[in-house]
C-alpha cells in the first residue's frame, strides 16, 4: 500500500507537534540541526537514529560535520511529507 503525503492540515499540526524541526523551503520535508558536545556523541546519536530508521525502514538524508547533525525527512513514495517522517523525527527528538 502507498504512503500518502500529509494534507496541508496535517503537516501543520505535525509542525506544531515538533518544535525545533522546520519546512523546507519547497513544503516537501523537514529539517532540524542538531549541535552535540563533540564528534563522537554526534556519532553516537547518528548511530542511534541509522539502527531505529532501519528498523522502520525509512532513512534520512543527513549531514554531519565534527559536533553538528543536520537531518532531512521527507518521503520519497509519497512525493513530500508522510507519517513515517513524523514518527521518525519524534524518534529523533526523544533521544537528541
């Protein structure tokens, strides 16, 4: 069964339910940086993130350099944002 992309309503009330993650510029994904003590908790909590979005099966599309993460979600089937790019930024938010 196909992801659908979230309604105009939907992807607001998830904005508003994630603090600290932004729309991109095009309304097709989310971003959120994330600054860490040093590299290697950087690496750590990307670690955390890759063995949860393997789980779920929905990846994202990251940066890092030294002690900063910054992370794109969006899903690809549906053409923009879904419920999976939800779930996974709550993820991401429990453990940053």
């Amino acid at each position: 069964m196909p992801i659908a992309r979230l309604t105009d309503a939907e992807r607001g009330d998830a904005l508003d339910s994630l603090p600290g993650w932004s729309l991109r510029e095009d309304g097709l994904a989310i971003t959120r940086e994330l600054k860490f003590a040093d590299f290697g908790e950087a690496f750590g909590f990307m670690t955390r993130v890759a063995i949860q979005a393997d789980k779920v099966d929905h990846h994202p599309e990251w940066f890092n350099v030294y002690n900063k993460v910054r992370i794109t979600l969006t899903t690809h089937d549906a053409e923009g944002l879904s419920v999976r790019d939800v779930a996974l930024a709550n993820f991401i938010d429990t453990i940053a």
